[in-house]
C-alpha cells in the first residue's frame, strides 16, 4: 500500500492494492438500478475482450460500493474471483451515497451523435477485428 496526502487534510492516507477476492464473499446493498440481461451480455462481452481495467470497489465488510453490474457481468462468465480495492475508513452512510452516485453519473452522460460515429471509423482503421468486437457495445445508430 502506498501513502497518500489527503488533499484537505494534508494527513497521510493508505491507498489499497488490488486483491482478488472470490465473488461468493462479495456482498451487495439493495440497488435501485437494475440490469439488464441485454445489459449484462454487453458488459461481459467487454470483460471478455478487454478484461476487467476498473476493479470493484469494495468496503472493509466487502460490501460492493462500485462494481455490481461488473460482478454479475463475470458470474455470466463463469468467473469465480474479480479484482477489488478495499476503500478503508468508508462508514455506512458514505458508502450508501458513493453506491447511488456511481450508479446515477452515467444516467447523466450523453454521447455526442456528431463525434462518436468518426471515433469508430477511427477505431476500425487502426484495428479492424478489434473494432468489430467493439461496436457490439454500441447501438445499431452509432456503427461506423
């Protein structure tokens, strides 16, 4: 673990490493979001092809903060284990609101109809195969 000067503060922090840890230890808070099946095929269609790049954010009781469509995504897979970083010094309440707002920053973003089409033309230049792959996460409208 490394240390960290807490930007407010200026106290040290310990940032955790990355731990794998079996699924069946993993538990989840009731999730006002669901998933999709639809949904959790194009997250596992990601995590075959690219791997897990963001691990699952974890409490000290292995409370899933971020990462539960991941988690179900790898368990489609027939995954047993995923990687996890163990946020320390999270209380309940601060958990609670981080789970909520993972989940609702993504309902705030747009994609930009204009720009994404040239970004997968872009793709598929540079790498046909992998940009094939890629375009099935995306709807029919945004395929180059």
């Amino acid at each position: 673990m490394r240390e960290r000067r807490n930007h407010k503060s200026g106290q040290a922090q310990r940032h955790g490493t990355i731990s794998y840890r079996l699924i069946s230890e993993l538990r989840y808070p009731d999730d006002a979001r669901p998933y999709s099946g639809e949904l959790l095929i194009r997250i596992a269609c990601r995590i075959e092809t690219y791997g897990i790049k963001l691990p699952i954010l974890v409490d000290t009781n292995l409370m899933v903060i971020a990462g539960r469509g991941r988690i179900l995504a790898c368990e489609i897979l027939q995954w047993t284990a995923v990687p996890t970083i163990c946020l320390q010094n999270v209380g309940d309440a601060e958990a609670r609101a981080l789970v909520i707002g993972d989940n609702r920053l993504c309902e705030l973003y747009e994609w930009d109809d204009e720009f994404l089409p040239g970004q997968l033309r872009e793709l598929r230049v540079l790498d046909e195969k992998f940009a094939v792959r890629y375009e099935r996460l995306f709807d029919r409208q945004y395929r180059a």
